[in-house]
C-alpha cells in the first residue's frame, strides 16, 4: 500500500473502500457526524409526494425558501442568501471577503482552511485547549485578534470539541471584531443540538452589526446532506448582493 497520505472526507466510503480493500457494509461510519436518528419520515413523505417539482427550474430568488428561513430564523428576509450547501457559502464569503490575515478558532472544520489557501490569506489558529475543557478565554482571544486580523473564522457550537460560545460572550467577540475592521464568519452547522439555540445561536447579532455572517445547512442536525441545502445570514446587504452576484445560478 502506498505511505502517501490520504485525505478523506467521512462521505468517501467509495475512496476508503478503494484504497483498504473493504466493502461498503464492512464499514460502520463514524466520519459525518449526521444526526442518527436519520432523515425526518414526515420530510421522506412530502418529497415523494412532490417529485414533479424536479421537471421545472426553481425559483432564482429562492422567494419562498427564503420566507421560510426567514420565519425559522425570526430574521428579515432580505438577510438571507440560500447555498448549495454552506459549503458553496464559506468559498462565496471567502472569495468575496478577499482576506489577507484570517485567525481561525481551532481545532476545527478543515473546509475553513481549503478555501483560504485559494484566496491568499495567511492563516493562524488560536486553539482550544483541552485542560480548559475547551472552554475558550474571551479575554485571551480578544488580546490576540488585536491589531493583527482581517477576518476571524469561528465554529459555534465547534467540530470536534462540542464546545460553544454564549451569545453574550459571541456579542463582546464581534463588538471588538467590528471596532477593528475585522470581519465575523460563524458556522453554526451543529446550532439545533444545542439544549437551547437562543443561548448560542448569533443569529440576532445580524441586526446589530455588519461585519458578521452566519452560516447554517440542513445536513447534520436534519440528516440531508445529500439535499445540499446550506443558507447564509447577514445585516451586511450590500456584502450580501456581491455574494449572491458571483453565485452560480439555481
């Protein structure tokens, strides 16, 4: 076998089966961490219901999508810019963010780290320390955006540690980051396992500042990766119309 590392995303059972011999019902899959509970039956009973939808272009504007997410999110519509995954929405804020000096909080979702080495950026982490049960030191964390940083990646609640940040603590994070034109990008793919979301969800964040976006999708906590539905939030709307510019159509 070759010793060249192998980089895999917890998906690619097809790529692990090529490259250890194994077939796919020999592997248990620990790699996504998907709710296990599966895909929602009453969701599995209104697509079969509605296949016909597949034989007409969608909406470009997404109209009631976006209403929904809206409503969802107690949020205007007008902040709301639906994705094809939020994967396709970390490269869109990155590519039109156009970052020079980004601080990621770590350890985290390597995706983050991908789509900066396209753009450039010098990229740093300030990690969480397990003898701190990975509880992060806002203090600390501020002393050391200062002065240093264009653009600050956060996972909230954060893969792989589970820890979060409150949204008290999130507010003094983007307060200082928007005194030091510094902008926010937060995923919050794992907000809806929180025991209460508005305790950690920044979403209300969006109406107070604009240097802060939000990105949430259906594929973990719904179990529908495969449905690549991803939605970006921001107050940022002229941020938000540059995004929505560059993206691909439907």
């Amino acid at each position: 076998m070759s010793t060249a590392k192998m980089i895999f995303h917890g998906s690619d059972i097809e790529k692990i089966c090529e490259v250890y011999q194994l077939k796919p019902e020999e592997i248990v899959k620990f790699g996504a961490n998907v709710n296990p509970l599966g895909l929602s039956e009453h969701v599995k009973e209104q697509l079969a219901g509605r296949l016909d939808i597949l034989s007409s272009y969608p909406d470009r504007d997404y109209t009631s999508l976006r209403s929904i997410i809206s409503e969802y999110c107690n949020i205007p519509v007008e902040f709301i810019l639906p994705g094809n995954g939020s994967s396709e929405l970390i490269a869109l804020l990155i590519q039109e963010r156009n970052p020079k000096h980004t601080l990621i909080l770590g350890p985290t979702y390597s995706e983050y780290s991908r789509e900066l080495s396209f753009s450039g950026s010098t990229q740093e982490y300030y990690h969480l320390r397990e003898e701190d049960n990975f509880v992060l030191d806002v203090d600390d964390f501020c002393r050391t955006l200062d002065g240093k940083y264009d653009f600050l990646i956060l996972c909230n609640p954060n893969n792989p540690t589970s820890s979060a940040i409150s949204i008290n603590n999130l507010r003094r994070i983007v307060s200082f980051c928007n005194e030091r034109n510094i902008f926010v990008m937060i995923d919050e793919t794992y907000v809806e396992f929180a025991p209460d979301i508005n305790e950690i969800t920044a979403v209300s964040l969006t109406r107070e500042f604009t240097n802060l976006m939000i990105l949430r999708g259906v594929s973990k906590f719904y179990a529908a990766p495969g449905m690549r539905l991803g939605y970006g939030i921001t107050g940022n709307l002229e941020f938000l119309k540059k995004m929505k510019e560059k993206q691909v159509p439907w």
